[in-house]
C-alpha cells in the first residue's frame, strides 16, 4: 500500500479522527453499497431501514467523541473533508426529530438513533478496538445488507475483510506489490529509507515527492503542499481568535487567545524569558486542538487528537526560525509524511490500539523529523530526531477525561510540539550516528502498546479520566 502525504494528512472535522471522522467514513461507504456497490441479502425485499452499533473504545468514548452525530451525519451522505461544521448540529436535530435518513440515490430510509444506534459495552470486535457493525433491512425486518467496519487511526477505515488482507500480507510482498506498481523509492522502514536514499543520493524529501509524483503523475504537488500548509495555518489563526467554552460538559475554557495575546504584548518590550519561544509553540498547538474539540475543522497530522503538534512546529519554523522558505515547508511536510507513513505500516496511530505514544508520540516524530529536514539535516540526522521524540513519548496512555479530546490532550500537544523541536535541535547537533534505531523505536511502541491495559487506551477507564476533581 502507497500512503500519500494526502493521506497522512486530511482535512477533516473534530473532535477524533478514529472516533468523528472514520465512523462517518463508514457509514457513507456503506451507503455507497446500499446503492449498489454490493449485492444485497438474497430473499430481502426493498431497501427500508438502517441500525449501527458501536464496539470498544467507539462505545466507550463515543458520546464525548461524537461517534453517534458522525455516524447520523455519515448515513446522511455527510463526508468529513466537505462537511460544513457549523450545519451538523442542525443536520443531527433533524434526523433525531424525523427520524429518518434521506441519502442522495436512496430513498428514505428509518432510522432512529436513540433505538437504532447502538452503544454496545461488551467485548470488542476481534479485529480492532474500534469497530463499528452496519446493518440495512427491508420493510418486513429482515436483513438487507451488513458490514463491519474498523477505525484504524487517522480517519483510515477498512472492511473486516480488507483489514484480513491487510494482515495476512508478508513484508516481501508488500514491497514487492509497491515496486510493481512504479514507485521508484518503496521503502517500508527507516532502514530502507537511509540505504536508499544513500544509494540514490538524495534525501527523504526527494524521494518521497518521486514516489507521490508516481503515485499520481499529474498532480501539481507544490500547489497542494503549499495549499495544504495555508489549511493548517488558517485553523491555528482561528483558533487563536477564539474564546469562550468548550462543548461537552468540563466546562474547560480556551486560552489559546489569550495566551497569544500576552505574547504580543510582550514582543518588542525586552521582557520575555528565554524559554518563551516554548509558549508560541504550545499556543499554536492548543489553538489547533480547542478548535478540534469544538468540532471544528481540522488536518489529522497524522490523528484529529494529536492535530495540533506538527503544525504548531510548522509555524515556529515559519515564523521564528532563521532563514525560512516555502521549500522549506514542502520538505517538512514531505518528510513528515514518509515517517509518518513508516509508523502506521510497522506499528500503529491508533490511541485506541497503542495509547496517545501513537498519537502525540507519533506527530511528535513526524514533526521533528520534518524540521531537521527544513533545516538543513542529513537523512541520518531526520531519522534520529524522530527517534529521539518518539522515544520519548514510549508508554503513553490515552485517557481523555469524560471521554473528550480536552483534558490532556489540549495541552499535551503542546508539549508534543516542545518535544519535536528539541529532539530535532539535539539531532542537528550531532552526525545522524546514535545508539536506538527509529526502526526499533517503532517496534517497541508497538509492543508497548500490546501489553498496555485496555483501560489506557481511550476508553476512558484509567489514568486521568479516572482521577478528576472532586467539586
């Protein structure tokens, strides 16, 4: 499998790419089915009504994720990248009230989410911890078409078959299919990366823009890159004119604006502390991801709840650092991709498989990778920053209290950021030669994530979303 640096990075809405994006993926391919894609049950009459229900960690953050509005959404034909956030609580009201569904090529179809959206508390499904079960019926109840779906991390969803073949697929015949396929540089671990690019004589960057350009010949790349950057940037700029509280019921306030406006009242003054370039970093991280738990839109970098990381380190290099370009940010973000895909494919990005270490961890690494490379770093030198910053985010658990992607996930983006810069900083200092291989860095967060409790990996049943005030 090819990932672009378009799918590593989506536009989407918040607050959860696993948990608001993929499960209103799901339910649009499902209706793509309905009309046609699948054959339906034999002896099932006419197309009439629709049930869902939600498995592991969908069901048990669902309602703080909004998993319930994306899948209403989803089944009225809503899709992440082109849904106007400001409509889908009118949208959700609507189908609540009527209920009813009316896709596009379908006729009206019941559904009726407080009996027909289903939060199941059981077991999860055997494939992965986020799955979601979609069923159609004709008139007389008996069933006309059923899928399962998985919310694999960063908005990605796959049938239970597709997810089978993914699993059964040997590493040699994954490279072997991607260099059938004209991809001159099919890399698919950091090892790889470096032998080829030392072979090739170029960098990350240069062979991960050959393989989009491969990927898909006609695209004006640098268009998109750059098209890309002006959405991230635009959501820290929104986020940072915002004010007031976050939905869900913490009552948490953001402090993005403010935060930020100390900070130009200090510019120009001598008064700021060394460490304050730290603070414009985590404020361009928080304004991202109070804009995500608003339900706002957002980019998965490479996840909805690790969003705000990789553009926050995006706009310090923009705007603090010496000698930034627009090339820059194209090999940032080129470079990011390429680790971010290696993460995925040998492990995973899932807060639901291997805790918030394949979240912010994950975007910690993309982002400090890409910033070694903007400045200058050799391919050896990107490779051990990632390293560094996924290192050192190893065992973290996903534990969003109420079920939110506010509390400590705002903040904890922030730090991600912080991370990614001195990971890359150390990197730069040094030759590209250090003890920890990113390779093996990214088996041990697997592994970790394996052992991790359950309960940490953002279903709300440990860590700090047990341990709240009391008041």
């Amino acid at each position: 499998m090819f990932l672009s640096v378009f799918d590593i990075f989506k536009i989407g809405i918040g607050p959860s790419s696993s948990h608001t994006m993929g499960p209103m993926t799901a339910a649009a391919r499902f209706l793509g089915d309905l009309r046609g894609g699948a054959e339906k049950i034999p002896g099932a009459g006419d197309l009439a009504s629709l049930k869902a229900s939600l498995h592991g960690s969908l069901a048990f953050t669902g309602k703080g994720h909004a998993t319930d509005r994306a899948v209403i959404l989803g089944l009225c034909g809503h899709l992440p990248d082109t849904l106007d956030p400001d409509r889908a609580e009118a949208e959700e009201a609507r189908v609540r009230a009527d209920k009813q569904v009316t896709p596009q090529g379908l006729p009206p179809l019941h559904f009726d989410p407080d009996t027909d959206l289903v939060f199941d508390y059981g077991p999860p499904l055997s494939g992965h911890a986020n799955g979601l079960i979609l069923r159609a019926f004709d008139s007389a109840g008996n069933p006309y078409q059923t899928q399962t779906y998985y919310s694999v991390g960063g908005g990605f969803v796959v049938t239970e078959q597709e997810l089978d073949n993914l699993n059964q697929g040997p590493a040699e015949a994954f490279h072997a299919e991607k260099a059938a396929h004209g991809y001159p540089y099919p890399f698919g671990s950091a090892a790889e990366m470096l032998a080829m690019g030392r072979k090739a004589g170029k960098t990350i960057a240069q062979m991960k823009r050959a393989n989009e350009q491969a990927h898909s010949p006609g695209i004006e790349l640098n268009a998109r890159l750059d098209s890309l950057w002006d959405t991230m940037n635009s959501i820290i700029d929104r986020g940072l004119r915002m004010e007031g509280i976050l939905p869900g019921g913490l009552k948490v306030k953001r402090r993005a604006r403010a935060i930020h406006e100390q900070l130009l009242a200090e510019a120009g003054k001598n008064l700021a502390q060394p460490h304050v370039a730290n603070d414009w970093m985590s404020v361009y991280a928080m304004a991202v991801n109070e804009e995500n738990a608003a339900g706002g839109r957002v980019v998965t970098s490479p996840t909805n709840g690790a969003a705000g990381v990789l553009p926050a380190v995006v706009r310090y290099y923009h705007d603090h650092c010496i000698g930034a370009h627009q090339e820059g940010i194209r090999i940032f973000l080129l470079t990011a991709a390429a680790v971010g895909g290696l993460i995925k494919h040998n492990a995973s990005i899932s807060g639901a498989e291997v805790g918030c270490q394949g979240e912010v961890g994950s975007a910690s690494a993309m982002a400090a990778a890409g910033l070694c490379a903007a400045l200058g770093g050799s391919n050896e030198q990107v490779e051990n920053a990632a390293e560094i910053a996924l290192e050192h985010h190893l065992g973290m658990t996903c534990d969003p209290a109420a079920g939110l992607v506010q509390v400590p996930c705002i903040e904890r983006n922030g730090l991600g950021a912080i991370k990614a810069v001195s990971a890359a900083s150390l990197a730069l200092r040094g030759d590209g030669t250090h003890f920890m291989p990113l390779d093996n860095c990214i088996e041990t967060m697997r592994q970790t994530g394996l052992d991790m409790s359950e309960k940490y990996k953002e279903t709300s049943q440990g860590g700090l979303a047990v341990n709240l005030p009391e008041c």
